[in-house]
C-alpha cells in the first residue's frame, strides 16, 4: 500500500447490514477509503470502471451476477484494481477459481476486524490472503499434487511464462516450433482456466514452479 495516499476501496455485498459491519470496522483506518458500495455483481462491474477503485472486495453470492462472475468480467476489461473475494463459505472450489481468475485473496466473512485490515493490506500490495482457517485447505489443494494435470512440457511452458519468456524464446530453448507452444499454451489455459499471463504466472507459484 502506498504510504501517501489512502487505498481507494469499493464494497460489494448484497446485504446492507454486512456493508455497514465493513464500513464500520475500516472506517477509523487512515490509509483506508471507502469510495463506494454496490449491491449485486453487475453494479460492481459499472462501478469498478466508473470509481477506478485500487482494491474491489466482492461477497462471492450476490444476484445478477456472482462475485466470481463479477471478478472475471472485471480481469476481463483490464481494469487495474485488486480484487479480494469475501464469503460465507469455506468452497474449496471457490477458492480455487479465486485463484485462477488472478484475484488476490479469498477472506470468510467471520474474520476478525484485524484479519480483515491485514487481509486488504496483503492485497493491495500484491500478495494472496487466504483466510487462516482456510490455510491448511489451500495447502492441499497446492501441493504435492497437480490439481489441473499438467503434462511435464506444459509445467516446462508455465514456468516459462511465470519468468516472463516470450514464445519465441520459449520454443527457442525447448527446440519446438512456435506454435507448438502456442499450442500448448492455450491448453495449459484450458487446464488451469487461467485466463491471462498473470493468473498464470500465480497458478505456476502455486505449483512450486517459479
């Protein structure tokens, strides 16, 4: 978070009363602002473009359009604001798809107010929160096992991608065409339903590849 100026947040829940439980609980934080509220998915869709907040935190059921939906469609016109879902539940496939869509964290709603505040901080500087008592679920979702079956040439292309390298120099060290990693890639995207080179890259860290 940038110490000069407050981060910028949005609020996105479909009931008031956890609007106002939020509101309530970062209101007296400085580095903190709260530039507005919307009630259901597509509302924080329009808003996020129109406020241009730093950081969206979106409850994941919400009518209209889901949290999740909402985050894709979010990633998907590029808008630069960090995403952090908030939820009732512990869904590790929810989480999994928070991951994959480049989200930056999964919180559930029953955290405490200093959870939350390093939540959002954690976020906004780039990292991924996960709840505490979600930690150890994550754990096994991430490791030992490969959970979108990546053959050993695509965990070969995704590491690749998480260090930055174009096609061209991939295929270049692997000795393969370029469309062949082109190929591969798209699969890889497919697999994981990482949509962009920075959910990628995410998934590769995840994997223990970078």
């Amino acid at each position: 978070m940038l110490p000069d100026k407050p981060l910028r947040l949005l609020i996105v829940d479909d009931h008031e009363l956890v609007r106002d439980g939020i509101r309530a609980r970062l209101e007296e934080e400085q580095d903190i602002e709260i530039i507005g509220e919307a009630s259901d998915g597509r509302e924080a869709v329009t808003l996020s473009e129109q406020l241009q907040p730093d950081l969206v935190m979106l409850d994941i059921n919400m009518p209209h359009l889901n949290g999740l939906d909402a985050a894709e469609e979010i990633r998907a016109r590029d808008l630069p604001c960090t995403i952090l879902m908030l939820s009732l539940y512990d869904n590790p496939e929810y989480v999994h798809r928070a991951m994959t869509l480049g989200t930056n964290g999964y919180l559930l709603k029953d955290v405490s107010q200093a959870e939350m505040i390093m939540a959002i901080k954690t976020a906004a500087q780039g990292g991924f929160y996960v709840s505490e008592n979600l930690a150890a679920m994550l754990k096994r979702m991430t490791s030992e096992t490969d959970p979108y079956n990546l053959t050993d040439r695509e965990r070969e292309i995704l590491a690749a991608i998480a260090a930055g390298k174009l096609n061209k120099q991939i295929a270049a060290e692997l000795d393969i065409s370029i469309r062949t990693v082109e190929s591969h890639r798209s699969t890889i995207r497919q697999k994981t339903g990482g949509g962009n080179a920075a959910s990628l890259t995410r998934i590769a860290g995840d994997l223990g590849l970078t």
